[in-house]
C-alpha cells in the first residue's frame, strides 16, 4: 500500500461511529474490504488504524519475537491490548469500539491523520494539544531523524 496523505475532521456519533472522509476513504479504497485492525496507539493518548495487510505484516514481526523472555511477553501483551476488527460500513461509517473510544477520549470531535501506512484517530482537542507540544522540539527531532546521513553517498 502507498503511503496514506491527509488529516481530516470529522465528528463521531454516539454509538461511536464516524464517517471517514471521503478523500481517506478514496486512498483506503483498495483495502476496505478485507477490513482493518484498531487498537490503542503506543506513545499518544489515539487510536492507530491498521489495514488487515499492514497488520499482517507487523503481526509477522511480533511473532518472531521469543515469548519466553518476560520483556517480549509483556510487551505483546500490552501491545495487543484492546485490538480488534472493525470494518467500515456501506455509508463509509466505522464503528470504534466503546473500549477505544473511552480510551482515546473520543466524545464527538475527532482528527482521522494519516501517519504513513496507518491512520490516526484522535479526540480533536488531544491531537490539537500533542501538535502543539511536539512542535517546540520539531526541529529537533527532525535533524536527528531525518538529519542523519543514512545514504552514506555524503550528500545532505
């Protein structure tokens, strides 16, 4: 799959379903009908969600992972915490599970972002406040991510 383009508004109802905008829904196309995974993002107060053929292929990573080390164990255990399958309805609607939704605070407001091959879903108010706190250190985190001369054919 491409890398995902766009962060969109939109408003969850109160069964928590929300409508995927329609240029989302457009990039997601290929992959809507094998549905998707949710579950609770690692470092944010969101919710990450994957395309079955995204997760698939984290899930084969995990899975190498020894789970007779304690450390892999917890961290599957954690990290797993709280998935599930969704899938987005004939109206383009996805239902995110009642857990996630009091997890990531998501009332009625929400951010849907994009993060490469994943989406963000975000209660409007939490994602406005993480941009604005990741945005004194951008900079920052810019030059040592991406700063890096990786390529080794010495140009910046």
């Amino acid at each position: 799959m491409n890398s995902l383009i766009g962060t969109y508004e939109c408003k969850a109802d109160a069964k928590g379903r929300l409508m995927l905008p329609a240029a989302l829904k457009k990039q997601l196309s290929p992959v809507l009908q094998n549905g998707f995974v949710i579950k609770r993002g690692v470092f944010q107060q969101c919710l990450e969600l994957y395309p079955m053929a995204e997760w698939e292929a984290l899930m084969q990573k995990v899975n190498k992972l020894n789970r007779f080390k304690k450390k892999n164990n917890d961290f599957i255990r954690r990290f797993t915490a709280g998935v599930k399958i969704v899938e987005v309805d004939a109206s383009g609607r996805l239902l995110v599970p009642k857990d996630l939704t009091v997890f990531a605070g998501i009332v009625k407001n929400v951010v849907v972002s994009s993060a490469v091959n994943i989406v963000e879903i975000w209660d409007k108010d939490k994602y406005e406040q993480a941009i604005d706190d990741a945005a004194l250190d951008f900079a920052d985190l810019a030059e040592e991510v991406m700063g890096q001369d990786d390529d080794g054919d010495g140009i910046s």
